[in-house]
C-alpha cells in the first residue's frame, strides 16, 4: 500500500497542486489587455489656479510628486471644488470597453481625507470610482474599506473599468480587494494625484506616482 508506486503517485498529485498554485498566484491583472503608448502629452496637470506648477508638482527620476494645501484655491477660478493637484489622463477618454489604469503609488505619513486615484466621469455623479486614502488606509470613497497601512511605501494600483458590463475592479500590489457596479455610462477618464475630500483632511496631502501605465481590451 505504501510501496514506491504509492509515493510515486502522492508526489505527482502534489506537483500537480503546487503547479495550479503557482499559476493561481502569477495571475496579473494586466493580463488579456494591451497596453496603450502615452506620451508626455497624455499627462495633463491641474493645480490651484493661483499658484506656478513646480510650487506643487516636481518629476524628478521617473517620479510625479503632488502636493497640496487645505487652503489651497481650486483648479479653476470658478470652481467651487476642493484644491487638487492631480494626473489627468488626456487623450484617452472612453465611454465604452475595458480599460484599465496602472501605477505606483506612495503616500508620506501624514496625509489623509485626500483621493489618490479616480474614474472622472459618470452618467450619474461626477466620478465613477474614487480610492481615498484615510490615516493610511485606503477606502472607496469614504465607505468601503479597500486596503490598510499603505503609508510610506510603495503599492501598485490597477484599477479595471468594464463600462459595458458596468463593473469596476480594483486590485492592490496584484490582489483584487474591490469590485462594484460603476455609476452608469459617460465621458471617462482617469486621475492620479492627491485632491482634498469633503471633511476631515489633513492640512498637507502628498502623493507620488511612478510607472503610469494604460491599458485596454
């Protein structure tokens, strides 16, 4: 019963097993899409509209760095939104498909009550995802808890929007922690940086982003 044949066949099982694992656990988010080139032309800065740009943004060794102040003004003169400074992706708006945004992110002890990644656009709201960062965790809007202690290092971020399927996705450092229905069909696009959210924000909010990456189906 327990002779070479039988050990033999408990090993094969086990490789086996250790095979679909590994399989499992290689699975990247980035996977089935094709990455979209970008330019610098494709990152479009906003900032308070009182203040030069290199007073809140610097990229230096492949890293944006934003920066902003509670007492900043918004980006627009006529706005009444709280100040930002943040990453557009210009050129590439959608309305339809599977798109998915990629990046690297860094969040300094300190900075809290701030978006870091957005979906601007939706058929009913101004943004169809927001990914917040409270006391160094990470929560969709204010609610849902999506990710925990990220201050002072690096994490990657892929966020998936399928519009016709009405579902976004959200994996942290390659697991998914998040998937909820979008807000419904509209002109989209994606943001990074840090842009203040409606309470409880701290007075100095900064974000870093490296490796920017756009990707589609």
């Amino acid at each position: 019963m327990n002779g070479p044949s039988y050990y033999s066949l408990v090993f094969l099982v086990l490789m086996s097993l250790l095979k679909d694992l590994h399989v499992f656990c290689g699975a990247d988010p980035t996977d089935g899409f094709t990455p979209v080139p970008l330019t610098e032309s494709n990152f479009e800065l906003q900032k308070p509209c009182d203040v030069q740009l290199e007073e809140r943004y610097s990229y230096e060794n492949g890293v944006h760095r934003l920066w902003v102040y509670a007492d900043d003004k918004p980006h627009d003169p006529n706005s009444y939104t709280q100040p930002r400074t943040e990453i557009q992706i210009g050129g590439l708006d959608y309305s339809s498909g599977v798109w998915q945004f990629q990046g690297y992110g860094f969040v300094p002890n300190g900075t809290s009550g701030t978006t870091i990644v957005q979906i601007h656009g939706a058929a009913h709201g101004a943004t169809t995802l927001i990914l917040r960062i409270y006391n160094g965790d990470m929560r969709y809007y204010s609610s849902d808890l999506v990710a925990t202690d990220l201050y002072d290092k690096w994490f990657r971020v892929n966020v998936i929007h399928d519009v016709d399927g009405g579902k976004v996705t959200v994996f942290i450092n390659g697991i998914k922690n998040l998937e909820t229905k979008d807000q419904g069909p509209g002109d989209l696009h994606f943001k990074c940086g840090v842009y203040a959210a409606p309470a409880n924000i701290s007075y100095y909010m900064e974000s870093r982003w490296r490796d920017i990456k756009i990707y589609k189906k």
